[in-house]
C-alpha cells in the first residue's frame, strides 16, 4: 500500500489500539533499522527482519544454551528471516476492519509468509480493561484461526498498567508494605532538586535539530543497556515523532542544573496516558532516582488530568509489579515452515515465554 493517503485510511480504521495514527505511520514511514514494513493485501501491518529465537528466552536459559561448547559457531542456526505481523510501535497487533479472519490466517501462511522460514503474528492480547469487548473477541477468533492453520501459539509478553483510582499520591502509596513505602519516599526525595516540564506538540523546544539529535542519543543510552536488543529505532523517526502537531503527545523533560538528564515520551490516547519511550544519561539518571520519579510523575499526571489508566509498557515487568502495576497478557501466534523444526520449538517452546514465568497481578477484567 504505497499511496499516503489509502495508508492513513487503514490506519484509522485498526482496532487494538492504544495509541495516535501518527505513530503507526511513522513507523511504516521510518522502520527500525534493517527492518522493512509495509501493510499487506489483508490490510494487516506486517514488517521483516532476521530474528534471533533467543531474544525472548529468560536469562538463565539463555546463559546455559551459550555455554554449550561451540555456540558461536552454531548459534547462527537459531537467525532466521522472519515475518513479523504487528508493529513494534503499537502495544497490541492492529487488526484491520473489517477482517476476515480465516482469509487472513490462511494468505499469512501460503501466500504472504511462503518465503520466510517464520511468520510470527505477534502481540494478540487477551480480554482486559484496556480495550473493547469486540476487539478481544476480533483478537479471539483470529488466533482460533491461526491455530487451525497450523500457528503455534506461544505465551507473549506482559503490558504493565495502573489504573488511576487514588485520590492522591500518598493514596496511592497506602497500598503498599511499610517497608516499601519507606523505599518509595526516599527515592523520591531526589525529586527535590530537578527541573521537570511537560511539553506538547509545537514546543519551541521540541523544534531544534540539535534537541533532537540529544533525545535520540538518551534513547541509544537506554537501548544498549537494554538485555534485548531487537528494535533499534532511526534518528529520522524521532524526527518526525517530535516534529508534530497531534495533540496526544506529552513529553516529559527532567532536567538537573540546567542539563537533560532523561524524559518520557507518552501519548493522551483516549482516557489512557501511554508511556513509549524513554531516553535517560547514564549514570546522572540512576543517580537521581529517575526511572522511579518518573514513574511516580506520571501517576500523578494522570490523576490531575483525568486519565483513567496509565500504561507503562512491556520492559521490566518485575520492576513495575514491586512499583503497583497490573498486566495484560499477551499471545504471539508462531507458524515454522520446517518441520523438524515446528516440532522441536513446540516441545520447547515454554523457554520462550519468559514473562509467563513471573509471579505477576494479571487483569482482572
């Protein structure tokens, strides 16, 4: 789909959405690196990009396979092209509308994804307060459907949340141990000496190339550190996720001196606040606290600004479930060409569902 406008028609009409069009067509626009997207002939968003089957593996499977002998040698057999049906920019996978979701399951399988070794339909959540009845029900049967045609469906990761029913911060933090409200405090005591600013779109701030360059910088920072390293975004994305004039962004600058030292990039999606990207100098921002200051600003930024929920991303789910958040759990749908192949990831396949794993507050909805 090539013409600008007929993309930001589909765009507009995708169900699971938690956040503005703007940033779904930025992604087509301006992939990760090395990744090609595009939206298919079934109108679902679909990227490609060699995938590492260890990218999603916990870290203690992941330290025995490398101390097999000659793993850096045979390692390569576990990269594959792969077709990725989704976006890394959206939390869950965008599902067109309408949708035929037999149609869909089937043109993934023999038409679209016949040249991949893999095609993973990434990212289906299930039911929960952050999206409609019949978007989970859309979702439900799709994956009825992917499995029927042969997908294995394999445990996704966790998206952290917290909804906004406190009346206060000091509301908000009553729900905790002593002991842990204790810890929040006193990290939050570093809040005292930063500068903190929310800016919107068309900031004057937001308009300098120089700025820019700095806010992808932080991102590299967070990103190397990160243990998964699969999305790399441009420098020309952020170009164009800071040079806008749709309403739904919020950026949040933390600065100490005078000196930026981290933000969030968020989005005022719905009665949602929606926290995307984070970009932190290193080690000014460890040593000011900021991951948990932020946290706690943008709680208290929803509440003041009517949000019902803040949603806080799929990183570190271990770390937001001590700081207060529920999850949603999602499902990714996994269809391998080779046989020998399916059969042994499907026997093995719960070494790939590391938030699974985790003793986390799952949705009650």
């Amino acid at each position: 789909m090539d013409n600008r406008k007929e993309t930001d028609n589909a765009i507009k009409a995708w169900s699971n959405k938690l956040e503005p069009d703007y940033l779904l067509s930025d992604f087509l626009r301006h992939p990760p690196v090395d990744f090609k997207a595009t939206i298919s002939e079934v109108g679902l968003p679909v990227f490609s990009a060699l995938f590492d089957l260890t990218t999603t593996m916990d870290n203690e499977d992941q330290k025995r396979l490398k101390k097999i002998p000659f793993y850096k040698f045979w390692s390569r057999l576990l990269k594959y092209k792969t077709l990725f049906v989704g976006t890394t920019v959206s939390e869950f996978s965008p599902l067109p509308t309408p949708f035929d979701a037999t149609q869909a399951a089937l043109f993934l399988k023999e038409k679209e994804g016949k040249n991949y070794p893999l095609v993973i339909v990434k990212d289906l959540p299930s039911p929960s307060l952050l999206i409609s009845d019949i978007d989970a029900r859309k979702t439900a049967d799709f994956l009825e459907n992917l499995e029927q045609a042969g997908f294995i469906s394999v445990a996704g990761q966790a998206l952290a949340y917290v909804p906004v029913d406190y009346s206060s911060q000091d509301d908000f933090l009553s729900r905790f141990s002593k002991n842990r409200r204790k810890d929040f405090r006193r990290k939050l005591r570093a809040m005292e000496n930063l500068e903190i600013d929310v800016l919107t779109a068309n900031s004057p701030y937001l308009q300098s190339d120089e700025v820019i360059k700095h806010f992808y910088q932080l991102y590299l920072q967070v990103f190397q550190q990160s243990e998964i390293h699969f999305d790399r975004l441009s420098e020309d994305f952020f170009y164009d996720l800071l040079h806008t004039d749709d309403e739904s962004l919020r950026v949040i600058v933390y600065k100490k001196c005078g000196k930026l030292i981290g933000y969030n990039i968020c989005f005022a999606y719905k009665d949602m606040l929606v926290d995307k990207y984070i970009g932190f100098d290193y080690p000014l921002a460890t040593d000011n606290n900021l991951y948990f200051i932020s946290w706690f600003f943008n709680l208290e930024y929803a509440r003041l600004n009517g949000f019902k929920y803040y949603v806080a991303g799929w990183t570190d789910p271990e770390i937001k479930a001590y700081l207060g958040a529920k999850f949603v759990y999602t499902r990714h749908a996994v269809y391998i060409r080779n046989p020998l192949l399916r059969a042994i990831l499907k026997h093995f396949r719960h070494h790939f569902e590391s938030d699974a794993h985790l003793e986390l507050q799952g949705d009650q909805n």
